[in-house]
C-alpha cells in the first residue's frame, strides 16, 4: 500500500492534473460509468466536530475508495491546524485490498476549483472577458486561480460580504496580471462568469444581478438549508450540476425545487456537455450555471492522480499491510 503525506501534495498536484481528473469523472459519471455512494455526515458529539465518509467506484478509471473526514471548529484557535480535515483511502477494485492512503485536505480545494474551471470551460461563452467572485474565503483564491485559466479575462470584479476579506482575491488577480475592482452587488450585471463561494445561508446574488449570456458556478451550496442566489436566478437559467440527486437535496437547487419554480429534470449533468450527450449552453443570451456541490468521485479522482505524480517522482511511501 502507497501513502501520500498531506506535505507532498502541494508540490507534486497541478491545477492541470486536477482540471484533468475532474473532467474525466464527471464525463464518466454522466455516462453512467462512475458512482457516487450515499454520503454519510455526523455530528460525533466531540469537539462539535462534523465527521463522514464521500465515497464511489468509477468503472472508467477503476477508481474505488472514499473520503472521509470533516469540520473540527476548534482545530484552529485549540491547536493551531487547519479547521477541514480529510483523508482519502483507494482500494484495488479487483481484490479489496487497499491501494493508498492519500492527504485530501490541499486535494479538496484544488478539486473543488477544478469543478468550476470545468464548468467555465464548456458553458461559458468564448468571448468571457469580465470575471465576478463573489465570496473572499480560503476557498474563493483557489477558485479565481483555476478560472482565470478558462478564458482571457481582463478584469475580475469582486464583492463580499466581509468586504476587509477582499484583498484575498485581489492578490490572485495581481498574481494573474489581471485588474480587480471591489463592486456592489448590482455591479456583478458587468461580469460574463460569475463565481460564487460563500457558507451563506441566504441569497447575496440576485435574479436582476445577472446579464443574459452570463455563466454562474455556486460552489459554496454543499448542505440543507445554504444558499448563496435567489430562487428565481435558478428559472431564468439553464441549470447544470456535477450529480442531480446530491444538487436537488443539498445544493442551490433546493430552493428552487421547494418554490415550485424548477423541476428536477430541469437539471442537466456538466458530464452529459464533456459526453457530447447534451449541447450545453443554448445562446449568446442564455444564462448557465453550475451548481456544483462536491462529489466524492471528484477526491478519489485527483487522488489518484496524485499518486500516480507521487510514484513518478519516487516520494510515496511503500508500507506492507
Ligand atoms: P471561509 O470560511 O474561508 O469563507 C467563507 C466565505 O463566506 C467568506 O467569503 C465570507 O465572507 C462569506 N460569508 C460568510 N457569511 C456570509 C453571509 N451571511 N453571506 C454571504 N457571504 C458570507 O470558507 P471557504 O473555505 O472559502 O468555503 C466557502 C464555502 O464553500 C463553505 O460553505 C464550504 O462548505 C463550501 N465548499 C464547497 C465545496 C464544494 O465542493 N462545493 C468544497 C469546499 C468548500
């Protein structure tokens, strides 16, 4: 069995080797070659920590395992690490035996930019020049990173509701040579994509917010109850998402569903677009958006890649077991 230490992952994974592994699973699980198991996520009644397992088996990539771990708040302020903490495990397919053990907590930010890099790709228009972020957490950067690679965006527009957080995603627009302008809300109607990265539970980005012919990614929707756009947004748009079982019960579409104002088979699989099965955005005019909630086919995916990376670079660790 191979271990890849949570310290080796940031030199050997890419933002390219991540777009790749995300592109391939989410194809695969449209074409009905990959799945996802039934989430398990507990509160353990310690630490008030929040614990579970994502776990699947991609056919395509023989691909089986689970991720497992979750949110301890006071990891930070008790202990100094990091309050996210996951590890994903791999298993032979062919005999159950596992494969590897794998760091997944730099993996999780890195997969979960690459989902919405995937999304800009194939929905948004070609000639995208203006980027909006809305949200300026940890988690925003990576996501401004991986976008910025889609297309030539010439000016990232930002807004936050913590709005002294927004030098956050103004350095990675200055990194990218790209300029940035902190806007309100309805500023977000000069943006061609829009990214949208928030742990709100109410909507910031309004139906009126949004020009036609913009494409949307809501990253930050991942649980009951969050929401980060109006309900009505979801009408106006072409909806897709990386897996419609897990977007109508935990992600954006929740709402929509619950106001009568979509339907379930109003949502397309981003897989069915890569497939070629469906055509993916409609007109100039039409708004997209991704909902993309984070599916456990996405860890095992750059999980594996990595120790591909890992053994190339002669730095997993070989245990008997
Ligand atoms: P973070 O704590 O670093 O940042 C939180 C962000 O939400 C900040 O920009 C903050 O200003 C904003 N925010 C807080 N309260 C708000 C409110 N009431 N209204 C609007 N904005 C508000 O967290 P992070 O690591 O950047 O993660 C952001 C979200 O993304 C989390 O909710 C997390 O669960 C989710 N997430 C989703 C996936 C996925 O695959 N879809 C993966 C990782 C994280």
């Amino acid at each position: 069995m191979l271990i890849v230490p949570e310290r080796e992952i940031a030199d050997l994974m890419t933002r390219a080797a991540a777009f790749d592994a995300v592109e391939k699973v989410f194809a695969a699980m449209a074409s009905g070659d990959a799945y996802n198991f039934p989430v398990v996520r507990e509160a353990i009644g310690h630490e008030d920590a929040l614990y579970g397992f994502k776990g699947g088996f991609d056919r395509a990539g023989l691909t089986l395992g689970l991720k497992a771990g979750g949110y301890w708040p006071n990891n930070l302020e008790k202990r100094g690490l990091i309050n996210h903490q996951s590890t994903v495990f791999l298993f032979d397919p062919d005999t159950g035996k596992p494969s590897a053990v794998v760091g997944g907590n730099l993996l999780t930010a890195l997969r979960t930019a690459a989902a919405s890099s995937v999304s800009i790709k194939h929905l948004a228009r070609a000639d995208a020049k203006v980027i909006g972020m809305i949200g300026a957490g940890h988690q925003a950067a990576f996501q401004l990173r991986a976008a910025l690679e889609q297309r030539t965006f010439e000016k990232v527009i930002g807004w936050n509701y913590h709005p002294e957080m927004l030098p956050n995603i103004e350095k990675v627009a200055a990194e990218a040579g790209v300029s940035f302008e902190a806007v309100d809300l309805p500023g977000m109607r000069a943006a061609d994509v829009i990214v949208s990265i928030t742990s709100a539970f109410a909507p910031s980005l309004m139906a009126d917010h949004v020009s036609p012919g913009t494409h949307i990614a809501c990253m930050g929707t991942d649980t009951k109850g969050k929401q980060e756009v109006e309900a009505a947004l979801l009408a106006r748009a072409a909806v897709f998402t990386d897996e419609v079982a897990q977007s109508i019960s935990i992600g954006e579409p929740q709402h929509a569903i619950e106001q009568g104002l979509i339907a379930e088979s109003d949502i397309a699989q981003l897989g069915a677009v890569i497939n070629g099965t469906h055509p993916g955005r409609g007109s100039d005019d039409q708004i997209t958006l991704f909902d993309g909630t984070g599916v456990g086919l996405q860890d095992l995916a750059v999980a594996a890649a990595v120790v591909d990376l890992a053994v190339a670079r002669g730095v997993a660790i070989e245990v008997d077991f």
